[in-house]
C-alpha cells in the first residue's frame, strides 16, 4: 500500500511515540494529523513498550483516524495486533548484533503468526541520531559521508528491503542534508523516507525536492497546542511536490 502510493505523490507519516503522549494522547494527535490529512500514522520509538502498552494505545489511535497505522518498533516486544503493518526492520548501522537481527528474530514467530503486514525496511541513523542513535548503538553516518550512505542503501535495496529510513533521530536540532538526500536517492530504486528534525514547510519541501518520497514527523504534534494547524502546511507543502 505504501510502496504504491509512493508512485502516485509524497507521502506523509506521523510518528506517535505512546511513551511521550500515553494512550488519550495519542489519539488525539492521530485524530488531528487525520483531518489535516497525514497519509500513515505509525506508532512506536525507540523507547522500549510493552505489548499491552502498544495494544492500548494503538486501539485510541484507531478509534480516532482512518488512515493505516505501522508500527515502528524499537525492540522485540513492541507489537500489537490493533495495527495494520509492521515496519520489519534493521538498524543496518548498529554496532550491536541485536539491532540488525536479533529483535527480528525474536519477534519472527509472533508476527508471521499475527498475519499482519510485514515490510522490511532498511534503517540506517545519520548524525546527530539523538535518542535513538544512543540506543540502537549505531555507529552515525556522517553529514556528508555520502558513500557510506550509498553503500549501506544500495545494500538494503540488494537483501530485497523495500524502504529505505534515513533517520537524524527524533528531535534532532537539523534535518540531514539535502545533497545527502539526493546522493542515496540517485542511488537506489526503492522509495526513501526520511524523519529527524523537520519541523516546518521550508524543510519538508527542501527534503521532498531533494528526493524523499515519504516525511515522517513526530515533535512537531507532540509539542504543539494545535496539531491541525502545526501539520495542515507541511503536509500540504509535500503534496505540491512532484512524486
Ligand atoms: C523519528 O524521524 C522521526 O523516528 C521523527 O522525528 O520527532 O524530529 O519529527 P521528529
């Protein structure tokens, strides 16, 4: 569903971290991101959730929003079958084993099980990688370290992951680099999304222009009064964008 609409325009996820917003929260901000017309709502971050803490969470998620929810799991446990995919994913550039495959083969049975949605994703943390940088223990792809970033998506692309994440990390006080952006762009064939540090319309049009297909946001609505207001330009900024 992702990769499909990808072809057709830009697209634009908003991240809910349940930890930061708790379960009342959270629905609100997806309900307010739905009507300012976010495309995914995926749920999750890199601090660790139980299974009953996403299962709660995601249920008000779904009550208030009509768009798909993924969840973006930082470890083993954070699934819940109230979603409707899963970001498989692999921190390619952890130095710790656990974050490449070890998470993943934890949770390999239950998910397969559940039948949900499973996309494998290429996750790869750029400088300043903040929080989850800190915790996936990843070794950070420099600011303009350009062929380690090509290198590590091209490799993605070849395991047969069908997204690529390029993360700055949640809160990140600079987005990455539009040349980077375009460099890993050019590279591959599989859509690029990128998060980290985008916060405006300028920023997500500079990112969308520079190649991203899909812009994730998650602090902007957290620390906003309005969700709606905070949302509405970005959002509609990258669909003006050519896809
Ligand atoms: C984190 O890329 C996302 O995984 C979102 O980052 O909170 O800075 O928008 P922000």
């Amino acid at each position: 569903m992702i990769i499909e609409k990808t072809k057709r325009e830009k697209v634009h996820m908003t991240l809910i971290d349940p930890d930061t917003s708790g379960d009342e929260g959270s629905g609100k901000i997806a309900e307010q991101a739905y009507k300012a017309g976010t495309d995914f709502i995926l749920v999750g971050g890199s601090t660790h959730l139980t299974m009953n803490e996403m299962d709660m969470a995601t249920k008000q998620i779904k009550e208030k929003c009509n768009v798909p929810v993924i969840i973006f799991p930082g470890s083993s446990s954070m699934f819940t079958r109230y979603a409707d995919a899963i970001f498989f994913m692999s921190l390619l550039n952890s130095s710790d084993l656990e974050f490449i495959v070890g998470h993943q083969k934890k949770a390999s049975l239950v998910v397969k099980k559940s039948g949900i949605e499973s996309i494998p994703m290429g996750y790869l943390i750029f400088e300043p990688g903040m929080t989850a940088g800190r915790v996936g223990k990843a070794k950070l792809i420099g600011r303009d370290d350009y062929k380690n970033a090509i290198e590590y998506a091209v490799a993605a692309q070849l395991m047969g992951m069908r997204l690529i994440y390029m993360e700055a990390g949640s809160g990140a006080p600079y987005a990455i680099s539009t040349e980077m952006i375009k460099k890993v762009k050019e590279s591959v064939d599989i859509p690029i999304i990128v998060g980290g540090g985008i916060r405006s319309s300028e920023t997500a049009k500079e990112i969308t222009e520079a190649g991203a297909d899909i812009i994730v946001t998650g602090t902007v609505a957290e620390k906003s009064d309005n969700v709606y207001e905070a949302l509405k330009p970005i959002i509609e900024t990258i669909k003006h964008c050519k896809s």
